[in-house]
C-alpha cells in the first residue's frame, strides 16, 4: 500500500493523522486523496478548491515526481508509492 508523507504543518489541522504510518490502498491522486479525506474529513476540502483541483499552493508528488493533473489528479501511484503533500507556507 501506498504511504502518505506530508509537511508537519498540516497534523495540526488534522491531528488523528499525526505521530503514524499513512497507508491508503493505490489507485489515482483523487483516490488517495478521498481515502485520506475518510482518514481525517475535512483533509479534500483543505487541499482541493471547489472544483476539485489542487488549491494552488498545494504541491504533491509521487515519489519525486510532481503531480502532472492537477484538475483531475488521474496521476497513477503504485502499491510502493509515496506520496508526498506540501503546502506552501507564506506571509508578510
């Protein structure tokens, strides 16, 4: 299965996701992300906009890979993939 790596920032939005492994069956970035979303509700609608795309300061990869969809996030991750969520952080 898949594992889910993400920046430390987000566990305090979610905090049942810190502080463990994350592993979510393979399939699609949208079935990643709706698996993680079960894990934690709330966790799409924090990284998605409204249309279901990636907010834009959301990054994910596949391994070192970027996300290549971001609108339908149809990027395959294999059963050893990681996944990796970044979310930009910025301020004045």
């Amino acid at each position: 299965m898949p594992v889910v790596e993400m920046t430390s920032h987000l566990y305090r939005f979610f905090p049942q996701l810190r502080e463990r492994t994350i592993t979510v069956p393979a399939g699609s970035v949208a079935e990643i992300l709706r698996a993680l979303d079960a894990l934690a509700p709330g966790f799409g609608d924090y990284v998605l906009d409204e249309k279901g795309a990636l907010r834009r300061h959301v990054i994910v990869s596949v391994n070192d890979t970027l996300v290549v969809d971001r609108q339908h996030l149809s990027d395959r991750v294999a059963e050893d993939g990681t996944v990796y969520i970044f979310q930009a952080l910025s301020g004045g």
